[in-house]
C-alpha cells in the first residue's frame, strides 16, 4: 500500500487529467505502457467520444495507455482490472487485515488475463497492492 510517484509519473498524471478531465488516483509506468487509476465515475470522461482521448494520448506519450476505475471495494476493484477478460465472479478473502482474491474468468480468456510471463497478472498484483494490503492474487 505505498504510493510513490516520480517526477515523470506526475508529468503523465498532469497531461492525462489536463487531457481527460478526469481525476487521477494513481498512475504507473510498467513496461511500454501507462495505467493511469482513475476516481470512481470519472471513468465516462475518459472514454467519450469512442476513446478518442485514449487514442490521442497514446499518440502523445509513445506509449500504451490502461485506465482503470478505482473502487473502496477490493472486490469491485479487482473486477474492474479484469473486466476486459469477461470476468464471471471475484472472491475476496480477509486474513488478519491482508486480502486474498480469487478471480474467475472466461476460460477462453484465462491464458490472456494471466498475460505472457505473468505479466498481466504481475500488473494487476502491482495495481491493487498499492490501493489494498494484498497477500494473494490468482486468476481461475
């Protein structure tokens, strides 16, 4: 649960929310792209227009742009970092204030929401760990 931002991150918080209206909670630099954490229903501001400001800012920044809703409920949060591998069911387990979760998807879209070396997963532990205490993550 440790937020640290760079200078850099803050530069692409800045052009992000000056692009998109829309507030930012958190923003991380991971690999060749950007996942900007964006408030709850700011995430309609982002995506007018056909994502015409995603695109834009892709063009922008040289780079991949993720955005995900941020939600106080782990769970909700959890399904909103998967929602694009048809997520059917998120369970969320409390251990002694750290959580554990349980994603299922799609099996058709398993191999996709666990990414190539784990890396979409390794993403998604790194996104809600820095929002949650997290023990577990694991996609089903």
């Amino acid at each position: 649960m440790n937020i640290k931002l760079n200078a850099q991150t803050l530069r692409y918080i800045s052009i992000f929310e000056a692009a998109t209206n829309a507030e930012v909670k958190d923003c991380i630099e991971w690999d060749n792209s950007i996942v900007f954490v964006v408030q709850p229903h700011n995430i309609k501001r982002v995506l007018q227009n056909k994502g015409e400001k995603i695109q834009t800012l892709r063009k922008m920044l040289q780079k991949n742009v993720i955005v995900v809703e941020f939600s106080p409920d782990i769970s909700k949060f959890a399904y909103n970092i998967f929602r694009r591998y048809n997520v059917k069911n998120v369970k969320v387990n409390n251990e002694d204030g750290q959580f554990s979760i349980v994603v299922y998807v799609d099996p058709r879209e398993k191999a996709r929401a666990i990414g190539r070396g784990g890396n979409n997963l390794k993403l998604a532990k790194e996104i809600i760990g820095r929002q949650f205490p997290l023990k577990n993550l694991i996609i089903m």
